[in-house]
C-alpha cells in the first residue's frame, strides 16, 4: 500500500499466496510469510509494484506467528512450537 497520503492510502500491489498469511516481518527486500497450510512463505518486495514469493518451507502444523533476528526465522507452529 501507498501510505504517502494517510487519509487516502492506495493498493499498489497484490500477491496471492497458496493459503492465508497469518503474520508478516519485513526486512529490506524481503517479506517473511508465516502461512496456514504452507509454513513460512519469503517474498522479494525489492520491486513493491511487482512483489514475486522466491522460496517456501513448510512446517509441521499451521504457522501461527513469525520473527526474524540475527539471520534466523522463528515460527510459532501450533502443533510443533
């Protein structure tokens, strides 16, 4: 979304993804997807008119939450942790 104009934000872009993204971190180009049904999803948004979904690791479970520190990523999996 365009926020440059708070009172009338715009959709400049959409992604759709294999199931529904439950939590979101971005860091610079990337956007981490924790996903029901398909895990941890990585977008580069390093064109945000144009954000493509480059690689996929699925988890056990329902991913439910998601951070990013230190290289690393961390999903909150409802059946696994």
């Amino acid at each position: 979304m365009d926020i440059s104009r708070p009172a009338t934000p715009e959709i400049v872009a959409s992604l759709v993804t294999p199931s529904s993204a439950v939590g979101v971190i971005i860091v610079g180009d990337l956007a981490y997807l924790a996903t029901v049904g398909d895990g941890l999803i990585l977008v580069d948004i390093s064109d945000p008119l144009a954000p493509v979904i480059f690689g996929s690791h699925a988890t056990t479970g329902n991913a439910v939450g998601i951070d990013v520190s230190h290289g690393f990523v961390y999903i909150a999996d409802n059946y696994s942790g």
